[in-house]
C-alpha cells in the first residue's frame, strides 16, 4: 500500500509579489503573468492562462512589492488541468493594467525550483516575518479548504 505524504515545507500566502513566467527553451515564448496561490523556498503554486505540462521547464521573475526581484527556474511537478466537480474549486482571474476585463486563470501548477536560491529563500522569509504573511504548514489545511485537487 501507498505510503501518505505530507508536505514539510513553510509555505507563504503572499499577496505582495508579482510574478510573470516564460517555458524554457525560451525561442518563440511570451512572458506570462500569473497569480501566487503559495510560495516557499523551494517551490511555488501558481495559477496560469496557460496550458503546462508535468516536467516542462519555466523561467520565473518574482517581482516583491518593495522592489527586490529574484530570477528562478523550475520544472512543473503538479498539474491540476481539469475542471473538477470539487465542490470547493474557485474560478481564479487576474486584473492587469489596461485591459478592460480580467483575464482568466484556469490551470493551476505546482513548480519544483531546479536549485537553491539562498538570496530568494532569506528575503522571502525576512519580509513575510516582518510583514506578517500566513503560513501553510500542511497539505491538511488546504484539503478542507479544497485549494488543491487530486
């Protein structure tokens, strides 16, 4: 039988970073803007207009409202692409300056960062303690809020 994991790491409700994102081999790619569902130090859930697949390659620019910006890369380990019954999924948009309509954000990922970021990881938890960000510690808050999917 399966064993059950849980998550061990810190992750950060932030509403003070943006983040835009592009697939790597970046030949022909946009820069897709995105919204945070949780960050942490090794890792981000995001909410995308755009199709991923698990394992594709994503180059991030996190973007804090203070004005530190950090370059990360990642590779998609979760991919929630279907619409579920789940009684508890929420219809994501995100609001961008200059269009009229906000522009939906159906897909949400799980994204692995490739390596350690040790500027990343000390300002992020320097500036979520300072400024008093909620923290997830398990996959069991978020399971009876129904913020993942299975």
């Amino acid at each position: 039988m399966a064993e059950k994991t849980s998550r061990k790491q810190v992750r950060y409700e932030r509403n003070d970073i943006n983040a835009v994102f592009k697939k790597k081999p970046v030949f022909f790619n946009q820069m897709q803007q995105v919204k945070i569902i949780n960050v942490s130090k090794q890792g981000i859930a995001i909410c995308s207009s755009q199709t991923l697949k698990r394992n594709n390659h994503l180059k991030f620019l996190l973007s804090f409202i203070k004005g530190e910006s950090f370059f990360l890369e990642g590779q998609v380990v979760h991919a929630f692409n279907r619409q579920s019954d789940f009684q508890y999924d929420e219809f994501i948009e995100l609001f961008i300056g200059g269009l009229e309509s906000p522009v939906p954000l159906p897909f949400k990922y799980g994204v692995h960062f490739e390596q350690h970021y040790p500027r990343f990881r000390d300002y992020l938890i320097e500036s979520g303690c300072k400024n008093g960000f909620e923290v997830q510690h398990s996959d069991k808050l978020r399971m009876r809020r129904g913020d993942y999917q299975r």
